[in-house]
C-alpha cells in the first residue's frame, strides 16, 4: 500500500488562504491532483494572490 507523506487534513489550508487559495478551491482538485500535492509533487499551475505591505494585490500563478 503506498503512503502518503501527508494527509488531506495536513495541509496548511490557512496558509494557501494567504495566497487566495481556499479550502473550497483545493477541494474541487481532480483527485489525481490531490494525491499528487499529498504525495510532495507539483499541482499544476493554480493562480495565486497575495497582498503586499502596502496594500496593493499581487496576482501570479505557481505551482
């Protein structure tokens, strides 16, 4: 049986919030994806947000 090198629960949903990343839009990854992610592999390309010390929004895509 293959192990996962974390679980679902493990993530750190409130850190992927951080970056626009909400536990809603990690669910609604394929489940190849999330076995990937689990597994310490890349997801595929998912857009990201942050807001800088000034206010202002950065809005990237990261893997």
């Amino acid at each position: 049986m293959k192990k996962n090198q974390i679980e679902f629960d493990e993530l750190p949903f409130s850190t992927l919030e951080r970056f626009g990343l909400t536990r809603e839009m990690i669910e609604d990854l394929p489940m190849r994806v999330l076995d990937d992610i689990c597994n310490g592999r890349h997801s595929p390309v998912l857009p990201v947000r942050v807001t800088d010390e000034h206010g202002g929004q950065i809005e990237s895509r990261s893997r």
